[in-house]
C-alpha cells in the first residue's frame, strides 16, 4: 500500500513511534526514525526494520527541544529519502507535578518536545508534500487533548494545543491531497507512563502489575490497555485512500476514556 513512499516519524526509538513506524514499514514504506536513546540499540532497530520489512530505514538524532536540528531532520529526510509523504509527530515526554510545584524547565520542555516541535517539523516538511500533492501528517496527542487530569498542566496544554493545530494545518492544506489529524491514546504501556505506574506502586503498597490495574480501573473503561499495534493501525488506516477525506480530526483510541 506505501510501496515507495516514506515517513518520518519523531520519538520512533520506542513505544508509539516505533509501533507506527513498525506498521507502516509493513506495507513498504521507508522510515526516518528519530528519538533519543542508546546508539546501539536503535542501530538494531533501524536493522530490524531494514532486514525485517525489506525497505530503507535512517535515523536521525535531532532533539525535538531544537528548531535547529528539527530543520536538519526534516531536511536530510528530503535528501535521503526523496520526499517525506508522511509525517507522524510522536516524540513526547511526560513529568506530573501540581501546579504550584512544577518547575519552569519541565514546563517549558514539555512544550517544546510535545507541541512546539509538531509546529517545526510540519513548517518545514509541508513544501515537500505540497509538491508531490499527496500528503499525511498524523500527530500523536492524547486523551490530554480532549480531556484534563490533575498533575499534569504542561502535557494537557501541549496535547490540546497539538490538536488545534493538527485542526490549523487541516484547514490550510485542504483540497491539496494532504490531510492532518491527531490520534488521542488513552493509557498504552510504554517507558513515558512507566515512572505513574511505579509511583502508583510505592503510593499503593502493590506490586507493578496491580498498579497498572488500579490505573486503568480509575481512567479506562475498558480496563486494558490500547497497544502499540493498534495505533500503527490506526495510522495505516489514515494513509489509506479510505482516509482521504479524513482531515482534521482527533481520533480518540482510548477504551472508552472520554466517553465518560
Ligand atoms: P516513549 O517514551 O516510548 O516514546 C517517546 C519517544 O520520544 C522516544 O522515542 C523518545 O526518545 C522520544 N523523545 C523524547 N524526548 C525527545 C527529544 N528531546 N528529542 C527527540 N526525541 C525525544 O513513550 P510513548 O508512550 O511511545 O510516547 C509517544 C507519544 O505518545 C508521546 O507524544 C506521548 O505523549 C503520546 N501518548 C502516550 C500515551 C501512553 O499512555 N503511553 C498516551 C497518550 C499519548
């Protein structure tokens, strides 16, 4: 279905970005990954992802807290690649604190790395896809986008000012083959709510597992957790032609989180 396309997608050396980029890959399309982490283990991804899918997979480390080097991401991706036909904004980072107690630095990283980084990456890689008149950009918010919770005033500003501007870039793309909307996961079991489970733990006196079940029992319906797979469905599903009238949308996949 992607056969000769390529995507970029931020925050792809774990979690959601990884299962995307698994997804897409799936159906031949070639990856620029991005993200922090060991250098060896995303070599053996950017492999796996070459050797498992047979498509071109790069990697590039630019910090989503830098315009700079997000510049440089998108430019090189153009360079390798060609074009970029999908852009999925993945990179994200988390820190609970009332607001009263939540430090100026972890406020203003969260709004780089989850909001202002969307802007950037789309700003520059948006010439490319009005170009080629075909276009994805796919931006991972949250719940947070839809709905608040307590201890976390910097995620749910960034997460609901990602979907106003996944709803910016949907209006003025319109009718030129490029489409834009946001996927709100509900709670998916990746390293970024790791720290909430085993603060959950220590706070409960439980083990791991029954932390994880007393979260779900208080946000998710559903009581299980969405998983990585599910998204990367998701995000094929809206690089399908059946998609192509789906623009400027926030996508909820969230067990039933904000039907409550
Ligand atoms: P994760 O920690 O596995 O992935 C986050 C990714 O962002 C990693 O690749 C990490 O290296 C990258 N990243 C962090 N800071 C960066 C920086 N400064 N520059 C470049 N890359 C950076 O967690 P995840 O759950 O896969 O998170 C992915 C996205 O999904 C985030 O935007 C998150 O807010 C969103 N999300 C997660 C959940 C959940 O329950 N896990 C729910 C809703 C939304």
């Amino acid at each position: 279905m992607l056969k000769g396309k390529s995507a970029l997608i931020t925050g792809s050396t774990s979690g959601i970005g990884l299962g995307i980029a698994q997804a897409l890959a799936g159906q031949g399309c070639n990856i620029m990954l991005n993200g922090l982490g060991d250098p060896k283990k995303i070599e053996i991804t950017r492999l796996g992802l070459e050797t498992g899918f047979g498509i071109n997979a790069g990697y590039h480390g630019a910090d989503m807290t830098r315009p700079d080097e997000i510049a440089e991401l998108v430019k090189t991706t153009v360079a390798v690649f060609g074009s970029i036909d999908i852009l999925v904004n993945s990179a994200g980072i988390q820190h609970t604190a009332s607001i009263g107690e939540f430090s100026p630095e972890r406020w203003a990283a969260i709004i780089a790395i989850n909001l202002s980084s969307s802007f950037y990456t789309t700003h520059h890689a948006l010439p490319a896809m009005l170009r080629s008149g075909w276009g994805r950009i796919i931006n991972i918010a949250s719940v947070h986008g839809l709905v608040a919770s307590i201890n976390k005033a910097a995620y749910v500003s960034a997460k609901h000012g990602l979907v106003g501007l996944t709803k910016v870039i949907a209006l003025e793309t319109a009718g030129s083959g490029i489409t834009s909307n946001a996927i709100c996961p509900g709670w998916t079991r990746t390293e970024l709510i790791e720290p909430q489970i085993v603060a959950r733990a220590q706070a409960l006196g439980v083990d791991i597992e029954e932390a994880g079940r007393n979260m779900l029992a208080e946000k998710q319906p559903s009581q299980q957790f969405v998983t990585i797979e599910q998204l990367g469905q998701m995000a094929l599903f809206l690089c399908s032609r059946a998609a192509d009238q789906i623009t400027g949308t926030a996508i909820p996949i969230d067990g039933g989180w904000t039907a409550q």
